[in-house]
C-alpha cells in the first residue's frame, strides 16, 4: 500500500474501504479514467462511511496538498471537464442514511450517497415523490444529482434541482464541516450557497446532506403523443406553452427518437399531464385536438403502456451511443428548439425552458449544434465524449462574461484548488 492510502486507511474506520488504483473494480475504474486525463492515474479509491470521516480525510488532503475527485456512485462522473492530477478519488456512496421524513411537512433529509431509487422507494410508502428525474435513476447518488444538476422532464411542472433543494451540509476544501438553509419550507437562509454548489460539479466542496421539498403522488396520469411536420409540432408546442394547460412533463424529441420509440413519423411532442382523473381526461383530449387540427397524428397513452414510454424514452436516448458518442447539454430559446433538433439524429429538448439533451456524432456537429444554440443566446456543452475529443475541445463553450467572477469564488472556497480541479467552465 502506497503513502496516500496508507494515510487514507488509517483515517476510515470500515474494512474494505481504501482501494490502490490497480485494485479497483474495472467498471468503476473505467468510469474514473473517463473523468480524468489519460495517464494521471490516482494513487486510490477511498470509501468513508460518514461525514466525519470525509472531513477528515479532506483536512489532510488539504494539509498535504492531495487533489481529490469526489463522487458518488460515479455514474455521472465522465461528465464535464477533465480533472487533472489527481491524487484521491473519495466516494459518498457509504454516506447514505435517511436522516428525517417529515411527512406532514412534506420535506426530507437524506445523506449524499443514497441512491435516487431508494429515496423514491421510501417516499413512495407515504405517497409522496421527489420531483426530480435524473439520468440512471437506479444508479445516481443525491448528491451526485445536486453537483451536476441534473433532473430531465419533471422541470416542466416542478422547476430543477435548486427548486427542490431546502438546505445542504458540505464539507469544505479545509476539511470543516457546513451548511446552508434549513429543514423547513420557509427557510430562506443560505439561498446563495445553496444556488452555487448546485451544478458546482464537486470544484467548492463536497455535499454530505441533502434537505429536499416533496409532492404528493398524482392520482391520475396520461401522454399525449404528437407527430408530424416540423412546423406543425412547433406549432403545437408554442400552443401548449400559451394555453392554461398544466403538463408535468412536456418535450420535443428529434425524428429518429421517434422512429425508435416507434411512435410514428416526423418530429414529436410527448406531453404528460398528471392530476384527478377528470382534469387529465380533459387536458389530454384538449391537446390531442389541438394536435389533430393542425393535421398531426396523435395518440393517448394510458396505465402500463404509459409508464412504459417514459421508461423507454431515456433508454432509447442511449441506444445509439456507439455511433453517437459525445452526448450534450443544450440550452436554447424554446421557440428554437425544433431548429436545433431538425439538425439531429437523437435528441430531446424540454418546450418551456429550452433545455436539452442530444446525442451527437463528431466535433464538427457539436461545433455547428453549438453556433445555432449560441446565435439564439443559448449554449451547448458537452457531458460525456471520447476523452481524446475532451483532452482538444473546450467542453463547456461558455462564452459569458463571468469567468472571473466564477473563478473568485472557487478561490475563496478551495484557494488550493484541490477539489476537482479542471472539471468545470474555464479550466476552473
């Protein structure tokens, strides 16, 4: 055992817990080697199984200069920039207890390294959810999601993850241990801090707890599914966002999603409404007319062949991934959104805020994907891609006057920089 685990072992408490690079699990390991650059291999994996223990384990990072890569379950760890030299890689994945459901209050706290799905799973016996859908569900932390931000079509209904979030405990770049916001809806306190570290890809410091708002479970539900010509979907969509109909989910997905989803033909609109059974009855056909006049094919999906779809939606994304292998996160005006997918082979953009998903075949297509989204004031980054497209390509394409302001704030919460250092907009 080298140095840096030695230390590491004698830190933890828990067996099994300080892995040597060469001992990792070869899923895991290839999901770090993804996040990092080509040859700057770690010197260990390291597991502590409480907050405590992460703070420590960070104090001496600190203290010896380490450079850390924390995350969860690594499931979304290839995603945005390359870290560099780094020492540690520090998993949450142990820090995972259910610390308070306060059902009446319709809040509750959980670790970081609590899977997504067991989260759900406990709600779920009081009829209650977590309006969040993040890419593997099964697989993705809580804290994993917060860092990167990432939920997909329930931003329709119920906003993103800042929108969810009522407070966080962290530990920072010096080891010590804080929070921001509360247990309890009306607290407002620590709005700012809670803002930064969501998205903050791990580069301010590490989330241990998570404090969320929840939602009864809706009664009934129903999607409506539009195809056709493209300027007839578009129409439906701006349709849609006009009316005082009130979708949970509502997205526009590219030709070949369509096709694949075996759907029909053209683009589409997949539209879900969820409430009392006699509101989406009436939204649903509402919709469907709207469709059917202006000459798309439409369909309702109901009951098993529902939740069917939405479970293959995501799937189908990812199908292609061998011959599309840079996958995007877009932003763009959402009357321009069925430019953008027009332009693609898979992809899937939400009709209100414009944010999307695609799926991408070259350099040269996420460079001309990227000069539509930014002449409409919008921007294209890329989550996963080759690492030899990375290592040569500016993955995030920020073009905003912030950069200084962003890299400020990274010094004055980790002036070492030893917490995924290159993961994020500007090398930050």
């Amino acid at each position: 055992m080298n140095a840096i685990a030695s230390c590491l072992a004698s830190i933890v408490n828990a067996e099994n817990a300080v892995y040597l690079w060469e001992d990792i699990a070869p899923t895991l390991k290839d999901s770090i080697a993804k996040a990092i650059i080509a040859g700057q291999y770690p010197s260990c994996l390291v597991y502590p199984s409480n907050q405590e223990e992460l703070a420590a384990i960070i104090a001496e990072a600190q203290r010896k200069n380490w450079r850390v890569l924390p995350c969860g379950s690594a499931s979304k760890l290839s995603w945005g920039g390359l870290a560099q030299n780094i020492d540690v890689v520090v998993s949450t994945e142990r820090i995972n207890r259910l610390i308070e459901h306060a059902v009446g209050d319709l809040t509750v706290t959980v670790e970081a390294g609590m899977k997504f799905s067991q989260i759900q799973a406990i709600l779920a016996n009081h009829r209650q959810f977590l309006a969040l859908d993040p890419t593997a569900p099964d697989l993705a932390t809580i804290g994993g999601i917060v860092a990167t931000a990432n939920t997909g079509s329930l931003r329709q209904r119920y906003g993103g993850v800042r929108d969810q979030l009522l407070g966080i405990t962290f530990v920072r770049a010096d080891g010590e241990i804080a929070k921001a916001g509360g247990r309890v809806v009306k607290n407002v306190a620590g709005y700012d801090l809670m803002k930064l570290f969501t998205g903050s890809y791990g580069t301010l410091g590490i989330i241990t707890q998570v404090t969320f708002r929840l939602y009864p479970q809706q009664e009934t539900s129903a999607t409506v599914v539009l195809t056709g010509a493209e300027s007839a979907v578009s129409q439906a969509a701006a349709t849609l966002r006009g009316s005082a109909l009130t979708p949970t989910q509502a997205d526009l997905l590219s030709t070949k999603l369509v096709d694949s989803l075996e759907l029909g033909n053209g683009l589409g609109l997949i539209t879900r409404f969820q409430s009392i059974s006699e509101s989406v009855k009436e939204q649903a056909n509402r919709l469907l007319e709207v469709g059917q006049t202006l000459g798309l094919a439409g369909v309702i999906y109901q009951e098993k062949e529902e939740a069917d779809l939405w479970q293959r939606l995501p799937e189908q994304m990812q199908s292609d991934a061998p011959n599309l292998p840079i996958t995007c996160k877009i932003g763009v005006l959402p009357n321009a959104a069925v430019e953008v997918l027009s332009q693609v082979e898979m992809g899937l953009i939400h009709i209100s805020s414009g944010l999307g998903v695609l799926s991408l075949d070259s350099k040269k297509q996420v460079l001309q994907i990227r000069d539509i989204c930014q002449n409409y004031g919008g921007f294209l980054s890329i989550l996963a891609a080759p690492a030899n497209i990375k290592e040569k390509f500016d993955v995030w394409g920020y073009k905003g006057n912030a950069l200084d302001l962003m890299r400020r704030i990274k010094a004055q919460f980790d002036s070492k920089n030893i917490l995924s250092p290159g993961r994020f907009a500007g090398g930050i």
